[in-house]
C-alpha cells in the first residue's frame, strides 16, 4: 500500500514500525481535527441562536437601569458657569 506524504508516494511495507506508527498517529490527529472543528462549527451555531434568542426574549422588565453618579460624573464646564452665575444673581 503506498503512502503519500508531501507529495511523494511511499512504499509503506517498506516503514519501519516508528514510522508507522507515526503514519496512524497523524492520521488519527487529522481525524480528530475535523472532528473538533466540526464540534466547534456546532457551537457557533448554538451560541448564535441562543443569543438571539435573548435579545428577542429578554423582558424589559428585567431590565436595570443604570444610575448616574453625580459624584464622579463630568460635567460641561460652560453648565457650571451658568449654575455660578445663576446663583449669583440670585444672592444680589
């Protein structure tokens, strides 16, 4: 039976047993990998769904609103002014 690696045919009855063995092994890992990428097409697939399954399925209820903290919130400086000014005519 002949063999063909890079390209070129080998005689495999002419192997030694290493050889041979490292022929099933890559065959082997060859195998497992399409295996594994198809296992891995599979999970896109169902991240995919459940994703959107969320996105259409998500009650707004649920949902949490995020609160501003006045403390660390940044300012526009020209509405800072205005407050200034504001509160100086209120005290004239």
């Amino acid at each position: 039976m002949a063999i063909t690696i890079d390209g070129k045919n080998y005689d495999e009855t002419k192997l030694d047993e290493k050889c041979k063995t490292s022929v099933v092994q890559v065959q082997n890992l060859q195998a497992r990998l399409r295996n594994l990428q198809a296992e891995i097409d599979n999970v896109k697939i169902l991240i995919t769904y459940h994703s959107k399954y969320l996105t259409d399925n998500l009650p707004a209820s649920a949902l949490i609103e995020p609160v501003e903290d006045k403390a660390n919130s940044a300012e526009d400086p020209a509405d800072v002014i205005k407050a200034i000014k504001k509160e100086e005519t209120t005290k004239a």
